[in-house]
C-alpha cells in the first residue's frame, strides 16, 4: 500500500457512518434512520448497521443500501431540492381524480407550513411530503399536483386563500 492508496485486491471500507455511535439526546435512545438521497425519515429507533439489507424509502422510491441511512435529516444544500423534484414526478404521474378538494389542499398546506415555523409561499415539498406521509388526513401530493398544476401555484393559493 502506497500514498495512502489500497492495493489491487485490497479491502477498502465504503461504508457510511454507524448509526449505533449516534444516540439521540434522550437518555442514549438509538437514532432515527433517514434516507440518504431526499434525507426524510424512514424508520424511528433503528438500531446498529440499519438498514441490514437494502430497503426502498417510502418518499423518494430510491434503495438505501445496507448501513446507508443516515442518522439526522441535515442534508447538503441542493439535495433537498433534488428530492423535491422526486416527489413531483411521482405526483404528476399518479394525479387523476383528486380526493381533496382546492380548500382542503390549501388549508393543508397552512397547517404544514404554521407547524414548520413558515410562510405558506415558502413551504417546502419535502417538508410537506413529510407531513403529508406521517398523517393520513392530509391531502397526497398527487391531489395537490391534481388541483393545482404545480407546487408552487398551490403555495401561492395558500398564502393568498384562493
């Protein structure tokens, strides 16, 4: 092994951080596993090396691969971005009949928005969408793509109340 290079043939460590060595701050409970591409939550409380085997995050579609989540949601800047545009695909593709109606999608994006500590012109996809996956009374994503067009006229609808 030369300048800190591996040889040919040589076992080289890919793996990410250990999710084991980080505890929440709550009396040394495990930490939560987020998917490492749109960095939302995917399982609570997960212990060593999660996931043991390759699992798909329910928002993005995308496999996390074995001891790939990540321990926190913080992200570099962009990727949120980048999972947004995810969502949106996927939403624009399943829209048809929407099953809430214009106010309902706009009184929902409100809601998000006041529990995020933001404007409803500035809310996040992936916030929304993590709302959104966590209570099943809020309208999907397709049904705001569906009533909307776009996320960002369905944020504006929100701010102005049309």
């Amino acid at each position: 092994m030369g300048l800190g290079c591996p040889s040919l043939g040589e076992k080289v460590n890919t793996r990410g951080p250990v999710l084991a060595s980080v505890k929440s701050k709550k009396r040394g409970a495990p930490a939560d596993g987020y998917c490492p591409h749109c960095h939302l939550l995917i399982e609570k409380k997960v212990g060593t090396d999660w996931p043991e085997e390759p699992v798909r995050c329910p928002h993005c579609r995308l496999l996390v691969g074995t001891g790939r989540a990540r321990p926190t949601s913080e992200a570099d800047p962009g990727a949120r971005g980048s999972a947004a545009g995810v969502f949106a695909h996927e939403a624009k593709r399943a829209a048809g009949e929407p099953s809430s109606s214009n106010s309902e999608v706009r009184k929902a994006i409100r809601d998000v928005a006041d529990e995020v500590g933001s404007r409803p012109e500035r809310l996040l996809m992936v916030d929304y969408q993590q709302h959104a996956s966590d209570d099943d009374k809020l309208p999907p994503l397709s049904d705001v793509f569906a009533a909307y067009g776009s996320w960002k006229r369905a944020r504006r609808a929100a701010a102005n109340g049309r």
